[in-house]
C-alpha cells in the first residue's frame, strides 16, 4: 500500500478517496472484474483508507494540563494494544495491576473521572457501568473530563482508587482510526459484511473487492494489489519545510495541535483566493513523527 501511495502522489495526487456512493458507482463502472481476472485472478485494489493504529489521542484536549511528552505516557499490558477486529478504539485500565488494554467503546464498564480544581488533580470512579462515549459525557458534566493519566504516580493513584479484584474501567485515551490518504475527512463507509475484522491483526490498509460490488475488506498493508489513483497528469503539488518555535507546555506532535495547526493553515489559503480543492496534509518522518528539534538551532521542524 505504500508503494502504491507514492506512485500516485508522484504520478497523480493520491490514492482514492471513495466519500459516496456516487464514486463507489463510478468505480464499479470502469473496472470490470472480467478484466481484473486477466492479471492473476484479482479482484481487490487498494484504496487510500488505512487505519491509523498510532493515532491515540486524550479525551481532554486541554494542552495546558500537560508538560512536554506527558501526552505520550502509556502503560499498555503486553501485546496492547492489539485492536482486535478493528473495533477497539478506547483504553481501559485493569484494576489489580493499573497496565491498559484497548477495548471496543461499547463495552458498558465503570470509568475514571479526572477533576481539576487549579493545581489539584483528583480522580473519580463512577458509580454506574457505560459505554465510553456516555462515561465521557457523565464526566465532563459532573467533573472535568475522562481521567487522562500522565505519569506513572498518577496511574498509582488510579489503581489505589480502584484496587481489588480484577475489573475494567475506562479512561480517556482513544483512537481516532480510519483516515484517508489525501487527508480529507468523510464518514461515508461501505464496508462488506463481517469488515473490518483484523483477522491477522495487522490488516491496517483497505482494498475495494470487485468481485463484490467495490466494498471494502481491511487486509495486510504489505500485500502486492493493484490500486486506484485520483487526480489530473499532471498534478502540482508542493512540500513545504516549516520550522516552529515550541510554545511553551505544547507537544508539537499531539494530533490535536497538528489538526489544529492544518485548519489555520487552509483559512489562511483561503484568504489567499485559493479554493477548497487544495489539501493540506503532514508529511510523516520514518519513526512516524512529524516535528524533530534542530540540534543546532535548538527549534523543532517539519
């Protein structure tokens, strides 16, 4: 899958976004599976939807609450996370030794309250089981948000405050998953049935099948497919270096920064006469990051 995104960020502007059922459609009528099969019996392509598995993020995204790097702290068991059939996007806290498991948010369990009160920092257990989604609401509105944990003294007080037996509570660590290639959002899915399931817990990418209509199946990422590009040849396209001074308490690469940043980044476009065509999107370092810190100037970049 990466190869094929190269080859069309190069070649043309990126792999498929399919955003409706007009572009499924659209797609259906020009491969014919017939066709298809005249390459090896091969019905799947690749698309530009992959699963960002590294994208975890707090439920608080208040930056202030946290000193540099303290949004990265994790304490995942081992094997965690896994996400098991691709529907484990939340972050639950084991009671009897406080390490993580990530786990499908429709789990109905206790969770974890953070309340801030100027420099003190409590949290709170629920008296009732929810799913993660009602456990952030019932937290947000009765104390600050779902308990996001720092440190490993802060992941202490936690496991004090629910020790004994062996049970499950939410926290606020969760994934933002399924993205697009060119990095525009849409919610619009055609998944086939039984999709996506993980089966190998590595099939972050996706592939149109159509042998079944176009819909989609999630699959291994190293798999050699076929795939679909979008845009006009030749297409402009330009990669800008930016450096940055590091506000002070920010994690420059905390997704909610770099979205933050993106969106002023397009209204300034905007401004400039330029149309709601134009994508903006980070370019991903090797080790998955997006800013490092110049050794010489002492400054993070892009």
């Amino acid at each position: 899958m990466s190869e094929a995104q190269r080859y069309c960020r190069e070649k043309h502007t990126d792999l498929a976004t399919v955003d409706s059922m007009e572009v499924v459609q659209l797609l259906n009528d020009k491969l014919d599976p017939n066709k298809l099969s005249e390459h090896g019996n091969i019905y799947r392509v690749w698309i530009g939807l992959y699963d960002d598995v590294d994208s975890w993020m707090w439920s608080l995204s208040d930056t202030s609450f946290f000193k540099p790097r303290e949004t990265k702290f994790r304490q995942w068991a081992s094997g965690e996370p896994n996400n098991k059939y691709s529907v484990e996007h939340c972050t639950l806290i084991i009671s009897n030794n406080g390490l993580w498991n990530d786990g499908g948010c429709a789990a109905r369990v206790n969770a974890v309250c953070l309340d801030v009160r100027g420099p003190n920092v409590t949290f709170v257990l629920t008296d009732s089981k929810m799913n993660w989604t009602e456990a952030q609401s019932y937290c947000r509105e009765h104390h600050t948000d779902l308990a996001s944990v720092r440190n490993k003294t802060e992941n202490q007080q936690i496991v004090e405050l629910v020790s004994g037996g062996y049970y499950y509570y939410w926290i606020g660590l969760y994934r933002d998953s399924w993205k697009w290639s060119d990095g525009s959002f849409s919610p619009f899915r055609y998944w086939a049935g039984g999709e996506p399931n993980n089966r190998n817990y590595n099939e972050a990418c996706v592939v149109a099948a159509f042998h079944d209509s176009g819909k989609w199946e999630d699959a291994d990422c190293g798999l050699k497919k076929p795939f679909i590009c979008y845009g006009p040849v030749p297409v402009s396209m330009k990669v800008i270096k930016v450096s940055v001074e590091k506000p002070n308490g920010v994690e420059l690469n905390d997704p909610a920064f770099l979205d933050a940043m993106l969106v002023e980044a397009k209204k300034n476009l905007r401004a400039q006469g330029l149309d709601d065509n134009v994508q903006l999107a980070w370019r991903k370092q090797p080790d998955g990051q997006v800013f490092h810190e110049e050794e010489e100037e002492k400054r993070d970049e892009l």
